[in-house]
C-alpha cells in the first residue's frame, strides 16, 4: 500500500497571503494605537494591493526574512511573524533604554506609552537570523537569549513560543485572516477590529482546483491513499478545500493541520514543539488520526510498512520525510520558486524529484514507486 501526504500552502494553494498577513499583522503591533502606537497614526484595516506589498517589503526585508526562515525549517506563518516582531520589539526597547524592572513588556499598549521617538528596523530581523546558520529550535532558543540582554527585564519567557506576546499575534492574525466576522469562532475572542473582510476570501491556487483535483481522484483510482498535512489552522484549511471542491476527496481524519498539533502539543508531555520539521502532522494523516498511535507520532516514529510520499516545498517537509523514512517530492511553487533548487541539492533531492508544480506528482510516484 501507498500514501501520498501533501502539504498545502507553495503545493496547492500560494503562500502569499499567508505572507501578506504575517506583514499586516506585525505592522498593526507597530502603529496600531492598541498597541505600540509608535508613531500616531491613523490604524486603517483597508489597504490596496500596492499598500500591502510596501508594508509587507518593508517588514520582511524584501521577503529576506521570510527566505531565511525557510531556509531554517520555520514553516509556520505565526511563529515567523511573531520572533519578526519580538526581534523588532527588543531592538527598540534596546534604543530607549528603559530599565524594565517594574514593566510588563506584553502590555504593549502600556510600553508604548513609554516610548518616545524610535525607529523600527527590519534589518536588524535579517541581521538576527543569518549570524548563524541557524535550524528553527535555534532561533527560538537564541530569541530567548536575546531577550535576556535588556535591562532588567522580569521575566525573558515573556518573548517564548505561545507567551503572552505570541498569542498577541496569532490573535491578530487570524482577525486578518479570517475577518471579524470568523475570528470569535476559531479563537474564542471577539474581534477587536470590526471592519476586516479576511484574506481567506481571496486565496490563490497554484493551478486551478479542478486540475488538482483531477489528479487527487486519478491517485486513488490507481489505489494510492492520499492525506494531507499542513501548518494551516483546520478552519483555514477546510474552507478554500470546500471552495475549490477538494474537500470530497479527503478522508479527514487524513487531513492534519495547525490545530491539530496544537491541540496535540497541549495534550502531550513530551516538551518539544511538534509543528514542522517534526513529522507530526504527516504521521497523524499517515495514522488516520488514530489515538493508539498517538505517542508514536509525537515522537516522530513511522509505525507503518506502507511506502510514503511528502509532497512539499520547503525545507521543513523535506526534514519531516527524512525523519520517517518517506520519499520527498518537491514543488518549486513556493515563495522562492526555483531558487530553491541548490538547497535541495545541497539535501541531496534528486533531479527528478523537483517539480514545476503537483500536477506532475502522479508521474513523479509511477517512476519512483518500489
């Protein structure tokens, strides 16, 4: 038996407002006057396109930021903006030097009020992130350290992966991603901006669903088990999946997305993150969600004598096929396209497993199936 586990995000749908998002999201942090305010502003929720790429090649380096976090294995949108605005943060708390004794640094609004004239400096992001070559558990425990440097500051597990100043951002956004209308639902929060429509509602495909699905049903129909496993919330998954008639395809117990790992992560005990390039996801489509197999997959063990495809585009799914002994196919549809193509062969992919895009996998597995 075979399975064939996608990613979704730079394979079937493009990341790129994921990456809009993430831009937004750290802009609102910045200027919003519910939170650091630094410059008194006019907080807007309605940019054109040509607004949203300014903001978005000012926050991320002209996607340098995002490049090299890729590169990193980071693969999650939330923790990508998040260690992007925290670096921000600390570097402008650096200017002011403020003795942070009595000072709640997640109060951003509060810290605000406290600053006077700073600048923001997206270099200092790119700066932090190439000093070494650093893997994702790296840059997150050298984010803890570089908290640690300011002044007195109470506690540096502030700045920590799903602290007070994680969940900020992810609450914001999912506001922008979902709109105000969807955020309660998904997060529990009422929203705090009524007027965002939600980017899900102008998701991009890398080819047209119809096509992919065409694909889909020719796998199964040749016997192959198809899942999926994405660093997208389940919500953010199903929608556009439904929208584009892909939904039907899926078993869902054998699409795992960022819920799923997060819920996976609060029921586990085993103290380390399972987002990609931890192979959770892939394992726990692989496992048709199946709680007897549960620890296997939080500890990244492949139980099965099935032959395993990861399609994916980064990085952090060539690490998850690694780990379990999957073969990788490889998409050059995601935020770098074809540059991606040395690193690959520096992880030594094969020619032959680098694609122009999906739709060529079912060739792909035909030439490489045992």
């Amino acid at each position: 038996m075979t399975t064939i586990l996608f990613d979704v995000d730079g394979v079937f749908l493009s990341e790129e407002r994921c990456f809009d998002v993430s831009a937004l999201t750290v802009e609102e942090l910045l200027y919003s006057p519910r939170y650091l305010n630094l410059d008194g502003r006019k907080f807007v929720t309605d940019y054109t396109e040509g607004e949203i790429k300014d903001i978005r090649r000012t926050i991320f380096a002209d996607d340098q930021v995002l490049k090299r976090f890729k590169e990193a294995g980071l693969n999650s949108n939330w923790d990508m903006l998040f260690i992007t605005f925290a670096i921000m943060y600390i570097d402008i708390l650096k200017q002011e030097n403020l003795n942070l004794a009595d000072v709640d640094v997640t109060n951003l609004n509060e810290v605000g009020d406290m600053l006077g004239e700073v600048s923001v400096n997206p270099e200092a992001v790119l700066e932090f992130i190439s000093r070494e070559n650093f893997t994702k558990d790296e840059i997150y425990s050298a984010l803890m350290n570089y908290a640690g440097t300011l002044q007195n500051l109470k506690d540096p597990k502030d700045f920590s992966m799903y602290g007070p100043i994680w969940e900020q951002g992810h609450f914001k956004y999912q506001e922008w991603y979902l709109g105000s209308e969807l955020v309660e639902a998904d997060t529990g929060k009422p929203p705090e901006e009524l007027q965002k429509r939600g980017f899900i509602y102008d998701e991009e495909w890398i080819v047209e669903p119809s096509l992919i699905k065409e694909m889909l049903d020719g796998l199964k129909a040749k016997g192959y088990t198809v899942g999926v496993a994405t660093g997208r919330p389940r919500q953010e998954t199903l929608l556009p999946f439904e929208e584009g008639g892909l939904l039907e395809v899926f078993d869902e117990r054998r699409i795992s997305t960022a819920s799923e790992v997060m819920e996976a992560e609060d029921r586990s005990t085993a103290g380390h993150a399972l987002t990609k390039p931890h192979p959770f996801s892939y394992l726990w489509s692989l496992y048709v969600q199946n709680n007897a197999l549960f620890e296997a997959a939080v500890d990244g063990k492949n139980k099965s004598d099935e032959q395993i495809f990861i399609v994916g585009d980064s990085v952090a799914d060539f690490y998850c096929a690694d780990k379990i002994g999957a073969v990788f196919i490889a998409t050059l549809t995601g935020l770098t396209g074809r540059e991606i193509i040395g690193t690959f062969e520096e992880l030594n992919v094969p020619e032959q497993q680098m694609l122009k895009d999906v739709l060529d996998v079912p060739d792909a597995v035909e030439r490489l199936i045992k």
